[in-house]
C-alpha cells in the first residue's frame, strides 16, 4: 500500500465524504428550514456538484496514469486542476457585490 496513485484515491473519497457532509448537508438543511433562498441554494449546490466531479475525474486519471512519488508533473496538475476549480466555485459562489450609487 505504498503506491501514491491509491493513497490519491482515498483522499479522494474523503474529500468527497467532507464536501458532503461538511458542507452540502447542511445547505439542504437550511433551504428544508427555510432559512435559505431556494434559488441561491441551489446554486451553492451546483457549484459543489462541479467541484466534487472535479475531484472524480482526477480520482479516475489518478486510476488510469497510476504515477508515483516520482512523477511530479501529473500531481502538480491535477492539484493545481482542482485549485483553480475550487477557487472558481468559491468566487461564482460569492454573493454579487451592489455598488451604491454616489450622491
């Protein structure tokens, strides 16, 4: 079990597990309550669908190149993939900012 590719892959899983219990139960608790606006919710929660098949399809990249400590170049992209994915989500997901108008 010291191959990275299945440590990669478990990460993986984990992070998937996190994002949803973490983070999407508790959006679909609060649209339940009501404490939430349907619409932005389901927003927040499409930006979370695409940062967790981000992470699938580097888990089945990571299956298919199997690469290891030594290959540096495949790890540096698929981190930096999933880095710029997240960070696109977490800006999409910011609330648009009203500019007041001057007087």
């Amino acid at each position: 079990m010291n191959a990275i590719w299945i440590k990669l892959g478990f990460a993986a899983f984990a992070t998937s597990f996190l994002i949803d219990v973490a983070v999407r139960a508790p959006i679909t608790r609060r649209m339940a309550r009501g404490a939430l606006d349907p619409r932005r919710g389901g927003r927040l929660l499409a930006l979370l669908a695409r940062v967790e098949l981000t992470v699938l399809f580097l888990a089945v990249a990571d299956m298919v190149a199997k690469p290891t400590g030594a290959d540096t170049s495949p790890l540096v992209a698929g981190g930096a993939i999933l880095a710029l994915v997240t960070l696109g989500a977490a800006f999409a997901g910011m609330p648009a900012r009203k500019d007041v108008a001057a007087a």
